[in-house]
C-alpha cells in the first residue's frame, strides 16, 4: 500500500506510463493519456501535489506559491482555456481580475497595464503621448512573435528526420524573433527609457531582464495577459483537484511522498523507475516532467548519460534565476483591507532594468531590482469562505541561490540562527516595500515566513533553487533537443523545460508529449471537442 493523493492505493507493478513528479506539465499528460484510456501512475516526491501549482497551510492561512495570474481564460476559444476544460471536465473555474492586471511602479509613478489589445495600447498612449508610432509597431511585433512560433511547437513532435529535413526552414521566422533580445528590438522601436522600462515591466514574470531575455520569451507572457489576468476560483490547489479524478477514473493514481531515485534503462530502452525506498515499477512509456536538469543529472545512470551525449545537451542550457518570496498572513477581509486584485511591480527609478540586476547580484544590500507585491486572497472569491476575517499577500524579489548556498545540506525549518536572520533582513525590507505601497496595512499583520532558494530546492527538487526551469535567453530557443522526445527510447519530457515557463505554457507542454507518446493529433482532437466535453 502506499500514500496517494487522497488516501491509500495498492500501486501495481506495471502501468502503461509513469510520469514523474506531478507539476503542471505531468498533470496534463496524466489527463490526457488516462482520457485516451491509459493507465497513469504519477509519482510526486513532495507531501503534496502539483508542482509549482501546491498550495500550504499554516497557522490557519493557505498561500499559492506558482500562480499568481494567468490569461487566456475567459477567451471560450483560446487553447488554454480549451485544454483546461478538456484535462478538469470543466470543473476548474477562474476568476477575472478586472481591468488592471499589472501596475508598474517606478520610483514615485506608476503606469497600469489594462485588459483588452486596443485599451492596452491607449493606456500607454496617455503615459507616453509621443511614442505612438513605437507603442503601435511594438504591439504588431508582439503579435508577429507569438504568431511565429506555431511551426516551433509542431516541430517539437515532428518525427527526428522529418525535423532534420523541414525544421530549420521552418523555425526560421521564428528565430527573427527568438534570436533578439528584449532590449535589442524594443531600442530599434523607441530611445524612450522609461518607455522601455516599462513595457518590460513584467520581466520578472520569465525572469530576465531585457538584455539578457529572448524577444520571444517577452512577447508571449506580453501577449498571454492581453486578455487580462486571472486567478483559480478556489486557489491553485484545485488545479490538482479538479484533475485527479480523470486520472482515476482510468485506472491511475497521483502517489505523493514518492521520490524516484533513478529511472530504469535496460538495453538503451526506459522501462521502469526505482523509487528511493528501492521498489521498481514498469511501464511501457517513462515521463519526467522534473525539469530537465534534474532528470539528466540526478535520475538517469552516468554511463547512460555519456552514451546519448546528454551532458552536451546540458551545457547548452542554462538555470534560471532564483528567488525569495514572504508569504504573509493578515488579520482582516480581503474587502476589510481593501486589498486590490491588481499585481504591483516595483522598481527603482535611477537605471534601467540590467543595471539594477547587476548592481544587486553584486551586493544584494543594494535596492531591489524588482519587488512584485501579489494579493491572491483579493483575487479569489472563495477565499472569505474558506479563511474568513483573514487575506494573505505574496511579495517575490530575486535572490541569488550563491547568498544561501553555505546552508545546502541543512535540513529545512533547523538551518539555524545566521540563516534566520538573514531571512528576517531581508524579510522586513520586502515589508517595507509593502508599507510604502500600502500604509494601511501596518499593524495588520499576523505572520510571516520567507522562503529562499533552499526552499525551492527542498521541495521542488530544482538544484539551484530555480524559479523558472531553465533561463530564457535566445540561445534557448535554438536547442532542438528541448522537446518531449528523448533520444532514449520510451523516455520522454515534460513541463516547462520543454517549452516556456509559466502555467499556460507547462500545460502545452502535456499535449506535445502525449503527442509524441500517442502519434495522434491530441491537439485537434482538444479543440474539437469543443463545448461537449463531459
Ligand atoms: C514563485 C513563482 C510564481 C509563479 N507565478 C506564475 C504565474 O503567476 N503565472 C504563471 O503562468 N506561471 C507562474 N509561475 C511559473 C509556473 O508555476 C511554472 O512554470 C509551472 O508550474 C512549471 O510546471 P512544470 O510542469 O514544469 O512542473 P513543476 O511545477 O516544476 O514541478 C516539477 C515537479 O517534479 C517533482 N519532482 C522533482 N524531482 C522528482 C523526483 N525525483 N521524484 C518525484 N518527483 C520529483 C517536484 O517535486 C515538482 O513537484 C510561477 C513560478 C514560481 C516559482
């Protein structure tokens, strides 16, 4: 018997895939093959499921930790709301933030990012009455951007020769784009700096400033919020709720506290996972959706690794940064507090948005590159019903994992007092910065707690804490191998490694890989079916 997400399973010996860990990407793949009538068996290592999308409690509150907003949703045709009602059977329900999804502050001005392409581009237009022609023709890029990358996706499931044949003429008007960095296209736009600091506001949001991060990168989470933000109605958790049940109802099981500690090669083909306790179980197809560092370094043997040349594959690629977030609790409504549903960015007004990055990894006693304030109770309208008299507030700033890397190997909660206190540092700027936003709020909080780079490494399992997977710059986007399909037979990837960050893009990621397990055309097939999905 073994612990399941809900209660106790026996767990066979054989499945027909196995997927491991349970984060956006694997959940899709688990819906989408157990509705195609496979038998799953999703393995998480963590005490909870989702990945990213867990939620935790303490002390009588529950915060998000990988959701704070997603677009798309209420668009009945857009693919990420057709993917979610097919993989929830229309279950998971969002609620819309309203017109302003984003603020961006720069020292004492702010400028709001509001719903709809035409309202966005009026709104910048009344903060920047001269940049017109920019803010139109920066609009157009962001479209021709994401509208390039239809063949990159298609040729992540092309068979390899098919690929090898059509794939570079067919990624190549993408790469006008994936090519460039941020910074790059938008200075042939405009030499407006405030301007650019601003359309580059929500950076963080992929984790590269602009002159670091692909062009590409940028337009798609531009583009995705378009249509405003939204949040779960009910939180993140019940992205895994709303999911399970499909995943059961063919036979498969999402199995907690299950850490895989290596994956099963037998004659250059995957055919199984030992878990850390040393049980095997089988099946005919093996998923990672543990990010793709963590499954070529930690869960495949060394002498599998130098045979398919994945070492290489590694050295092409880069981590993301790495970040601190200060969950905390308050004492009162959200409607007592008057929390708005608007997320905050703030920045510092004296450089642009590199020269912050690198004077603070240099000395991170310097001002906060970004500090993005989230307010997910405001945003739920179930959350008064649930945790009622009580709101919670997420404040995210990077951290790079180097100023807590002395504490790896410590064990999580006694990592002792020089580690608390450097928390409690940097803990009480990041009030701080809430306070100048919000002076309300003094005196109306609870508690607090910080996590660091350990944290995200302790329970996602990413080395170096990451926040995003791998970085996004556009040597990225030129990495063939970053696909489902591994060059070992019956081992494929998910998840945001596979595509891009974020919660839209990791669920794509389930249907290119349950395209290349199935060689059926999932995505046709999940448009389709459009309102009758019960
Ligand atoms: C702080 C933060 C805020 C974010 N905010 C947003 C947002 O507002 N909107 C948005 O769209 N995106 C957001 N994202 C990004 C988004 O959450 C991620 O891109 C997405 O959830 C990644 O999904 P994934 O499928 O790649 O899996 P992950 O969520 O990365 O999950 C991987 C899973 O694998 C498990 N695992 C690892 N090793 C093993 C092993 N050996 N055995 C078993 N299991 C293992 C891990 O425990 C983990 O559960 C945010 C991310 C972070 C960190």
């Amino acid at each position: 018997m073994i612990q399941s997400y809900k209660q106790k399973h026996e767990i066979s010996d054989h499945y027909d895939t196995i997927i491991i860990g349970s984060g956006m990407g694997s959940l899709t793949t688990g819906a989408i093959l157990s509705k195609e009538g496979q038998k799953v068996l999703i393995l998480e290592r963590h005490y909870t499921p989702g990945g990213f999308t867990h939620v935790f409690k303490r002390r009588g509150y529950e915060w998000d930790v990988g959701i704070h907003y997603i677009g798309e949703v209420q668009r009945p045709n857009s693919i990420i709301k057709k993917l979610f009602d097919y993989i929830t059977d229309k279950e998971l329900q969002w609620a819309d933030m309203g017109d302003v999804y984003d603020r961006i502050i720069i020292g004492d001005q702010s400028y709001d990012l509001v719903k709809g392409v035409q309202n966005f581009k009026d709104k910048i237009l009344e903060y920047f009455p001269q940049e017109e022609e920019a803010i139109s023709k920066y609009v157009e890029m962001v479209f021709e951007a994401t509208k390039s990358s239809k063949n990159f996706y298609l040729d992540k499931v092309l068979p390899s020769l098919a690929q090898k044949f059509s794939g570079s003429i067919m990624r190549k008007p993408f790469y006008k784009f994936s090519d460039k960095t941020t910074d790059e296209v938008l200075r042939k736009l405009t030499n407006n700096e405030t301007l650019i600091k601003v359309l580059t506001g929500q950076y963080g949001d992929y984790g590269m400033p602009p002159k670091k991060s692909s062009f590409f990168m940028h337009a798609s989470v531009v583009r995705h919020y378009f249509s405003g933000g939204n949040f779960p109605i009910g939180g993140s958790s019940r992205i895994v709720e709303t999911i399970e049940p499909i995943i059961t109802k063919s036979g498969g099981t999402i199995v907690i506290s299950a850490e895989v500690d290596s994956i099963i090669i037998e004659d250059d083909v995957a055919k199984g996972v030992k878990m850390k306790d040393g049980r095997k179980i089988f099946a005919e197809n093996i998923v990672s959706g543990a990010g793709l560092m963590t499954t070529y370094e930690k869960l495949l043997p060394s002498e599998v690794v130098a045979k398919f040349g994945l070492k290489e594959q590694l050295q092409k690629v880069n981590r993301s940064v790495s970040h601190a977030c200060l969950y905390i609790g308050l004492n009162g409504s959200p409607a007592d507090l008057n929390l708005p549903k608007t997320n905050l960015w703030i920045y510092p007004d004296d450089a642009d948005h590199d020269t912050c990055v690198e004077r603070y990894i240099a000395d991170i006693n310097e001002a906060f590159p970004v500090v993005y304030i989230s307010f997910p109770s405001a945003k739920d309208p179930d959350w008064s019903n649930r945790y009622p008299g009580k709101s919670t507030i997420d404040i995210i700033t990077l951290i790079p994992f180097d100023e807590f890397a002395e504490w790896t190997g410590t064990r999580w909660k006694h990592r002792g007092p020089e580690y608390e206190s450097k928390k409690e540092k940097i803990s009480q700027r990041l009030l701080e910065e809430l306070f100048t936003q919000l002076p309300h709020l003094k005196g109306k909080i609870d508690c607090y707690e910080l996590s660091t780079p350990l944290t995200t490494e302790h329970f996602i399992n990413y080395e170096k804490g990451e926040i995003y997977g791998l970085d996004h710059s556009p040597q990225r986007f030129r990495q063939k191998f970053l696909k489902p399909k591994t060059p070992i037979k019956n081992l494929y990837l998910t998840g945001q490694d596979i595509v891009t960050a974020g919660i839209g893009a990791a669920l794509f990621s389930g249907v290119l890989t349950t395209t290349s397990i199935t060689r059926k055309n999932i995505l046709n097939k999940i448009m389709k079916q459009g309102n009758n999905l019960i």
